[in-house]
C-alpha cells in the first residue's frame, strides 16, 4: 500500500507512541480471559454442561442473584462459568471504551469491537448448547473460546512497546513468516481436535490429534533454529519462538498422559478422578496458551519481518524512507 506521508514516522495517527495504561490494560483483559476457558475446560472435563438446564435462567432464577454456593459441585462449576464468562464480557466493553476514548488506529478500535462481538456470540453460543442439549455446539463454543482468548492476545501484542517501536524490517530470506504462520494454524487447527476427541472421543481422532501435536512440534523447534541463526537477531521473536517450541514440547508430555487417562475411547461415560480431571483441564490450558504464544510469534514475525525483496527495495530507497514495516502499513 503507497504511504501517502512522506514521513510515517512523524504520523501519530500510524505510530502511536508506547503507552503503559493502554497496553497493560490489554494485557489484564486477556490473562483476565484465560481462567475462563480453565473453567470451560473443567466442566468438559467432568460432562457437567448440561447441570443447570436452563438459560438464560439458572433453575428459574436470574442468573445474578442465584446462590450456588451450597449447590453441588456440577452445578457450581456450570453456573461460575456463566458468571466468569459476564464478567470476562464486561471486561471487554470497558477495554472497547478505552479505545473508542484513546487510541487512535482506527483498525485497532474495530478489532476490538471484533472481539466484543465474538465474546457475546461466545456467550450465546453457550446459552443454546443448553437450550438445545447440544454437543457439537459445545464443540463449538470451545473452540470458539479459544479463538477469543488469541484476540486479546492480539490486542495486547499490537499496543506492546515491541509493536510500536521503530525497530527496521529485514528481509524475511529464510521463509520465518511462513513458518510462524503455519505453526500458528496447526495449533488452532489442534484444538479443534481436542475439541472432538473430549466431546466424542473416538480412537482415530485422538491419534490423528497426537500425530498433529507432533508435528507442531517439529516445526515450532524447526522455527525457532531459523530464527535463532537469523541475522539480524530479533530478540522478542526469538523469545516469543522459545516459548512457542517449549510449550509445543510441554503439550505432547500432557497429551500422552491424557491419552493414558482417558482411554478407552469408547465414549462411554465413566467417573472422572480429581487427578484425572487436572492433566486433562491442564493439557486444554496449555493449549490455549500454546495457542497465545503463537499468536504472538506470528504478529512479531510480521511486524520485524518483510517480504524477500525487502533488501533491493531498502537499497533504492533514500536514508529517510520509513522505518514502519510494511505489514504494518497494509494493517493500518
């Protein structure tokens, strides 16, 4: 896209300047998020989804004003999950109301209004999987919350001081940007799996879901390597690979003890113990912060990265071209 200013770096309106309330509000929003895709996964876990049946209602009662402390532990886990995931919405409208107020990306305050959007179609996607006793819609709302979960991840990455420094492109000469972005859609795609073999379960899909695993495995420690041997180096995107291969590693020792624990996957129902229950909700946790770290691998890359031919255009440009990646003007 042609920059029409002839100096970006002078346009408050396409690089703002790092500010801490913007950004760690962003960052709160989105760990504020992640004990709520822990308790979805508990009550996965335990097949407790359908222990209040009804919706928006909880046994006939407004949801806010229903003791569920005596209440058994099903019920409980069900009913805070509604009331985490009211709260995680409220979250949400003030972080839109914080950039709506003072951030000045226009693409910045519609990614959040997306992600304000996708939390209330979140809760009403759960809402009816109880209305409708629905399993795959259940599928569905975990995989859905995830996806959310990497939104606020995003939107702290984009208001992070790595993303708005002034830090020049190299040349993505060894394919890093590729690699981080498949990386990124296999894990995603991963949990999708996950989402199958917890609500269906089935041998196959948990053995295509430990194949997928691996493989995300070998590229994400393949990633790091590149990056690692990369010149120059690119501290936050070597970090941020670290973190994605170590997790990607942490991920298949949990997955193999689940697989332990869950077999046989005949889908009968059976009574899930305390540990059991903690290495199958920790396994989808990790996951989901699996998933966070390569989100933010991924917008690094794009964001220190340019296209191959980054280097001869660099070389016929004059010393005051701009210093914002050009990723980040098409964004923009």
């Amino acid at each position: 896209m042609t920059n029409p200013n002839p100096n970006p770096d002078l346009d408050p309106d396409r690089v703002p300047a790092y500010r801490r309330a913007p950004h760690w509000a962003a960052v709160l929003a989105a760990v504020f998020t992640l004990p709520l895709l822990i308790l979805g996964g508990l009550v996965t876990t335990y097949r407790v989804g359908m222990a209040v049946p009804d919706w928006p209602t909880t046994f006939g009662m407004n949801m806010f004003l229903y003791n569920f402390w005596n209440a058994a532990v099903g019920v409980q886990l069900e009913h805070g999950h509604r009331l985490y995931g009211s709260a995680v919405g409220l979250t949400m409208i003030a972080l839109c109301v914080w950039f709506f107020l003072f951030e000045k990306r226009g693409w910045m305050k519609a990614l959040g209004v997306t992600a304000l959007v996708v939390v209330i179609i979140q809760g009403l996607m759960g809402g009816f999987r109880v209305t409708l006793n629905s399993t795959p819609l259940a599928a569905l709302h975990g995989c859905l919350g995830q996806a959310f979960f990497a939104m606020t991840v995003a939107l702290a990455t984009f208001t992070g001081r790595d993303w708005l420094s002034d830090a020049k492109p190299a040349p993505d000469s060894k394919g890093i940007r590729g690699l981080a972005l498949l990386t990124l859609a296999l894990v995603f795609a991963q949990i999708g799996l996950g989402a199958w073999v917890r609500h269906f379960s089935g041998t196959a899909a948990a053995v295509f879901h430990g194949v997928v695993g691996t493989a995300i495995l070998g590229i994400a420690a393949h990633l790091f390597v590149t990056i690692k041997k990369s010149d120059p180096p690119r501290p936050s995107l070597k970090s941020a690979a670290r973190v994605q291969e170590v997790l990607a590693g942490l991920q298949i020792l949990l997955g193999v003890a689940s697989f332990v624990m869950l077999w046989p996957f005949d889908g009968m129902p059976r009574v899930v113990g305390f540990y059991q229950a903690v290495v199958r909700t920790v396994h989808q946790t990790n996951g989901a912060v699996l998933l966070a770290a390569s989100v933010v691998t991924v917008l690094r890359a794009y964001r220190h990265l340019g296209p191959a031919s980054l280097r001869e255009a660099s070389s016929s440009s004059s010393p005051s071209s701009s210093a914002v990646p050009a990723d980040l003007e098409v964004v923009a």
